[in-house]
C-alpha cells in the first residue's frame, strides 16, 4: 500500500519551495521527524498530521490520502 501522507508531503514541499528543514522549524518538530514522514519511515501523530494540513491549507483527509 503506498503511503500517501509521505507522498502528498513531499509534493507540498515541492509546491511551496520549502526545505524539510524549514517546514521543521515552522512547525517545532525535528527536522529529521519531517525527513522520516516524507519517506515514510514513520507516521505523524494525529496532532502533527492537523498541524502540518492547517499549515499547508489542505485537510487532513487530503494528506492521507481519503480524499483528493
């Protein structure tokens, strides 16, 4: 199953011209927290997914990929 929080992630970076490093800072996480979610080693917490979805203007059910 492909992991659509990693994936929808990392094309919100991409979009927005941010580093990992930045969203990181933004957000008070580690920098290697977003590293490890945009590859899909580990998941966000529930909190951290509405953190990172209310930063980026998108739902949570958009970075999860239950809806498009």
């Amino acid at each position: 199953m492909e992991n659509k929080l990693a994936s929808r992630l990392t094309e919100l970076l991409e979009e927005n011209g941010l580093s990992k490093r930045k969203l990181a800072r933004e957000i008070k996480v580690s920098s290697q927290s977003v590293s490890d979610w945009s590859t899909g080693k580990i998941q966000p917490t529930a909190e951290n997914v509405f953190i990172i979805a209310k930063y980026f203007g998108v739902s949570a059910d958009y970075l999860l990929g239950l809806e498009d």
